[in-house]
C-alpha cells in the first residue's frame, strides 16, 4: 500500500470516528463546564480552561485512547466549601496546584492500582447508576424547566430533588422546549439509521444540535407561543478569558487550610478519575487498558497547570468519556480536539453557542445514558448469577440514594461480603462412607484455606464421632493458614482421646499452645 493510500485511509477513519466524536464531547462538555464554575462559586472562565487544558494536556500524557477529562461535577460540592474556607478563588487555585503536584508524587511512586481490586459488578453497577442519572437529570431541561441542574453537587441524588423547585411546575414547562426535544429526539434517530452511514464526515450530534437550534429559531421567530426563554439556552460569557484571577503564591506557607483543601482536592479527583478509568476500559471495544500510574502522572500536570492559570480541578469525567466511546472514538485525538473546539469557542464562537437550546443537549445526553444502562447489559448481569446481580443492584441503589464515591464503596463492601462467605464455605470438601459399623471421612482441603474457615473446621471436627476413620488431606493446598494448622493438629490428641484413627497428609507442622 503505498503513503498516499494510508493517508487517504487515515483520512476516512479520522472523520469517521475521532472527529465525530471530538463534536459529541464538545457539545455535552460546553454545559457542564460552565455550570461546574457556577455550582462551585468560581468565575466562569474557571470551568472553560479546566476543559480546555483537560482536553489539551492530559491526551499528549495519557494512554487513555477513550476518556476525556475536565472538571467534574463531582467536586462542585469540596470546590465551593474550599472556596469559602479559604476565603478567595487566589488561594483555592493554589490547593488545586498543590493537589496536581500530590497526583503527580502518587503517579510516580506507583499507587494508582489499587482499583484493579474493584469488581466488574461494581464497576458495571456504576456505568448503570450514572446511566440512570443521566437520564432522569435531563427531565426538567426537556419539560422547560429554566434552571438546568445536572452539573450541582446532588447529581447523584435522585430522592431528595434539591434545587427543583415543584412548586408552580405547571408555570414551568414549556411546551416549546417538549415538542424541540422531540423532535430533537426523532431527528438523531432517523439520522443515525439513515443518513449517517452515507455521510459519514457529519457528526450526528452536531446535526441534531443544528436541526433543534433551527427549530428553535423558527419558534422564536414566527411562532411566539412556542419561543424559549433566554434562560433555555446555553450562556456563555462574551469576555472568555478577560481578567483571570491567578494563584495567591505568597500564602502558600502561611495558610494550612491550604494545604488541607489540596490534599482533599487530589485524593478525592484521583479516586474519580481512577474510577472513570477503569469503568471506561469496559467500554472499549478493543479491550485496552490504562495504565493508571501514567494517567495520574497525566492529571497532576493538567491539574497544576489548571491551579497555576485560574481553572478548577480536573478529573477523568465518566459523562465525556461515555458520550465519547458511544460516538465511535478510536484515539486520543478525539478528546484534544473536543479541547481544541471548547478553546475555539470562548475566544471567537461565543455568540453562536447561545443559540443552542438545553433541552437539544439534554437529547444527547440521555442518548448517552441510555446507553451506559442498557437492558441488554441489565439482563446480561442478571444471567450471571446472583453473585453477581445482587452487588451490581446494591451499587446501583448506593449511588441513586448517596453519590459516587460512597456507592463505590458500599458496593465493593457488599461484593466483599459475598466473597467472605464464599471463602467461608469453600475451605475443604468432606466425604464420609460407612464400612461395616466403622465410618470413614475423607477432608481434602482447598488450594486456600484462610482463617475465615476456622469456625466451620471445629464445627466438623466436633461432630466427628467416636471410633470413626479419618483423612484429612493438604497435599493440593498452596496455602494453609496457622489458625486452621493449630486446629488440625490439636485434632491430634482429641483423635486419640476419642479413639479416632487420624491420617494427616501434607500438612505443615505447627506449634500448639498447651499447658507444659
């Protein structure tokens, strides 16, 4: 094949895929940059260059081909308390570059691994909830509803519905914005079936935003009763980048609420960003894995450099990296130049964004959702088992009833559980027969036999009658805890005592604590 043939090739698959799907992410990211600044009291510039330097640096670090960074919703809540505490955005951005640097030192001395030990339930049960989540959180913006919240801290509370006001809902909905979605809805649908493999350099989700910024238009201009709000629509400010407020460096040893703020700020976007990782490497369909030490590495230079410039914290963010692998990305490219787009934007584009409805984004975004808990996935689970299911639901109902981090851990903690008890069950296996009035028992022990079995080993030891033949085999085994070898050999003299003939294979010698 000659060059010219592979550039064309490349050529294809990059507007195939990689392009595509850079304009998916941009579109869902737009929003939720800004409303993450908003949320978490910093100045709007904050969360657009937490989105372009997560966009820009981490790909040229990462080996991440699927995740996309910039700052997560998941911190609005520790931002907007730090913040306060601290008492200026100067010394929060400081605790942001201080937490880069700890990212940094955590990726270097090799600790980012520590969520291989995480589940496939669990880690399943969280693509589901935060599917779940995308899906509901979008209702208020399709129905109208003027005060877009999927970026607050309660994204991952679906009881308590704080900063939904219910009251005068019926004031709220528009039906304008219900028939835009639908039709938004509709519109990517038949797109997608249709029109997308023949033309295959147009995003579909760039499309869809255009087909219902244009109906949007429409209503505004000839059909008053169906027009949007100003509210309804993305607002980006006009000045982009105009005045950034830079770290306040001289209160870097003065202030240990500084300090403080940064260790909570890296400890808890490293958990989110490993988290997303690891969840993301399921969706890959080529099954490639992130070397995690790499991306901490990754997101500490893009969070001190974040810090340094006047950005939020960054975090590989599930919601982009979900819409990105649902739109077809294939490499790193995608997520620098949804980057590349969200810098393009706040310096020359910021007039024409605010003509793109919520409700058309929140199309998108369900799309996303939908497909992060499919039934398909749900009913797959299910056939495994209910080792399986059981902690894939807990995490699922973890999540909806608490937040991410703490879903993860109950979920874990629940998958723990079942793990005991399967260790619990599984120490050795017994077969007993009856040879005239003599009855024998056979103990093969298992490959691991871990002090959680020591309960069940005094339990069938004790029931071992008098005058009985007995086996008790550890040649197969490759670990054997003390606990369990005390009780094994302390079997000796009761054996003896209660006329038991005892036959003890492969077992390693211990010592028994006795009375001398």
């Amino acid at each position: 094949m000659s060059p010219l043939q592979k550039h064309n090739l490349y050529s294809i698959a990059f507007l195939k895929n990689d392009f595509k799907a850079s304009i998916t992410v941009f579109f869902v990211a737009l929003p939720l940059c800004l409303g993450i600044s908003l949320a978490s009291g910093a100045p709007l510039y904050s969360g657009l260059l937490a989105g372009v330097i997560g966009g820009m640096i981490i790909p040229l670090i990462s080996k991440s081909t699927l995740s996309v960074s910039g700052p997560a919703a998941g911190l609005t809540a520790i931002c907007a308390m730090a913040i306060v505490s601290l008492g200026s955005v100067e010394k929060f951005f400081l605790s942001v570059a201080i937490a880069g640097l700890l990212q940094i030192l955590l990726g270097v001395l090799r600790l980012g691994g520590f969520t291989h030990f995480i589940p496939s339930a669990v880690i399943k049960g969280m693509l589901a909830a935060i599917g779940i989540i995308l899906i509901f959180k979008q209702m208020p913006l399709i129905i109208g509803y003027d005060k877009p919240d999927f970026w607050k801290e309660e994204l991952f509370n679906l009881i308590t519905f704080r900063g939904f006001d219910m009251s005068g809902l019926s004031e709220k909905v528009s039906a304008g914005a219900i028939l835009i979605a639908c039709f938004s809805l509709l519109f990517l649908i038949a797109w997608k079936k249709w029109m997308a493999p023949r033309l295959v350099f147009l995003p579909t989700s760039f499309v869809t935003v255009l087909a219902g910024a244009l109906l949007a238009f429409v209503f505004q201009k000839y059909v008053p009763a169906l027009s949007l709000t100003s509210s309804q629509f993305v607002l980006l400010p006009a000045d982009g980048f105009a005045e950034p407020k830079i770290p306040e460096f001289s209160a870097l040893f003065s202030n240990s609420q500084i300090w403080k703020s940064a260790v909570v700020i890296g400890l808890v976007a490293t958990l989110e960003t490993l988290l997303s990782i690891e969840a993301i490497d399921k969706l890959d369909p080529s099954n490639r894995i992130t070397p995690q030490n790499r991306e901490l590495v990754a997101q500490g230079f893009a969070n001190f450099a974040s810090g340094v410039l006047g950005g939020l914290p960054i975090t590989s963010v599930i919601v982009r990296s979900a819409a990105n692998a649902e739109a077809g990305a294939k490499t790193r490219l995608s997520a620098f130049l949804h980057g590349v787009w969200l810098l393009l934007t706040a310096l020359f584009a910021a007039s024409l964004v605010q003509f793109i409805p919520y409700c058309v984004l929140a199309v998108i975004l369900m799309r996303t959702g939908y497909n992060l808990a499919r039934p398909a996935m749900i009913i797959g689970v299910y056939k495994q088992g209910r080792e399986q299911f059981l902690p894939f639901v807990v995490t699922i109902a973890a999540i909806l009833s608490t937040d991410l981090l703490i879903g993860v851990v109950i979920g874990v903690a629940y998958a723990i559980y079942f793990l005991v008890k399967h260790t619990y069950r599984a120490g050795y296996t017994v077969q007993e027969r009856q040879d005239g009035s003599i009855r024998q028992f056979t103990i093969d022990l298992a490959l691991n036999v871990s002090f959680l079995n020591k309960k069940r080993f005094m339990e069938l030891l004790e029931r071992i009658p008098e005058h009985s033949l007995v086996e008790i085999n550890g040649t197969r085994s490759v670990y054997i805890d003390h606990d369990v070898l005390e009780i094994l050999h302390a079997f000796k003299v009761k054996a003896a005592d209660r006329h038991i003939q005892l036959v003890v294979k492969g077992l390693p010698e211990t010592e028994v604590i006795a009375i001398h």
